[in-house]
C-alpha cells in the first residue's frame, strides 16, 4: 500500500513541479517583452500615448465642418506653424507611399493639420491632400489614425518613408475595418 502511495505522491509532485515551471516561463517571457527585450513590438511607429481620438481635438475640416470618425484610415502630417521643408519632403514621402498601397490605397487618406483655417500654398501641389485646422494640440509628425478615430503611431517628420509604410501595410493586413 505504501509504494502505491508513494507513487501517486510523486506523480502529484510531479504535476505540480510541470505546472510551476510552466507558469514562471509565461511571466518570464511577458515582463521580458514588457521591458523591450527581444519578443518586443515590431512596430517601428511610436504608439500615441496617452490615447486620444480625433473628438479630443477639435479640429474641422476646410468646409468647416469638424472631423469625425469615418471609414478610412487617415495619415496626417501635423505641422504648428507653416509647412517647412521638413513637412514639405513628409508631404512628398505620404503621397509616394500612397501610391505604393496599391490596391489598399481607397482605404487610405492623407491630411495636412494646421492651426490656421486658410490653406498652406503646398496645398497646390497635392489635389487629394486635405487640410484640417484648429487648435493643434500635438506634436509636429506624422500620425496614423484609425476608422473608429484613434490617433495610433506617430512618427517624426523625418520618418514619412519606409517605417509608416511598413506599419501602415500591417495594419491594413489586420484590420476588419475601413
């Protein structure tokens, strides 16, 4: 009787034992990935932080009517004062990009944020370019706003090329939305 018990104790020793070197490799890993170790983000975009949607802003669109949610994905470049050469090349970089979503591009739309309601003169040279005004409340960059209205990435305006495709081809994959 003693070595059934025996058994059936170390069979449930054993169990255990699984169980807590399961549990203390999963906490491991998570606060590994936590602290930006190597099962970090792949993202290359800084996320927004804190959260905001595009109702948090106040801003309206050239027609005067204030930005809502819509069914698209939005890409802004938000400049505080007039559009620098630095928002010039990131202008020139999303327009680029847009044409490289292919068949994705519909789903995309691009939007130059300012503070003043009249339109920049860069607005001449993108017809599909739309401009937003009102109290800008952020940083000078590019953002990356989803369907729902959720400011998502931001990225400096020297960054407009690669990194905002790559996250932005990604999210698309992704999204049962918009």
């Amino acid at each position: 009787m003693t070595d059934v018990f025996q058994r059936n104790r170390r069979q449930l020793l054993g169990m255990f034992a699984v169980a807590l070197i399961t549990l203390g490799g999963a906490y491991g890993l998570f606060y590994a990935a936590k602290q930006g170790g190597v099962w970090s983000t792949t993202n290359h975009g800084i996320f927004v932080e804190p959260p905001l949607t595009v109702a948090d802003l106040g801003l309206s669109e050239s027609a005067g009517r204030p930005m809502t949610e819509g069914q698209t994905w939005w890409l802004w470049v938000v400049v505080t004062d007039g559009c620098h050469a630095d928002c010039e090349a990131a202008l020139f970089q999303l327009r680029q990009l847009h044409v490289l979503l292919n068949k994705d591009a519909d789903r995309v739309q691009r939007a130059l944020v300012t503070p003043a309601a009249d339109q920049p003169a860069v607005m001449a040279d993108y017809p599909r370019l739309q401009h937003l005004s009102g109290p800008v409340a952020l940083d000078e960059g590019i953002y990356v706003i989803d369907p729902i209205g959720n400011l998502v990435f931001f990225y400096p305006l020297r960054e407009a090329g690669e990194p905002v495709l790559d996250d932005l081809k990604r999210l698309l994959k992704l999204s049962q939305i918009g």
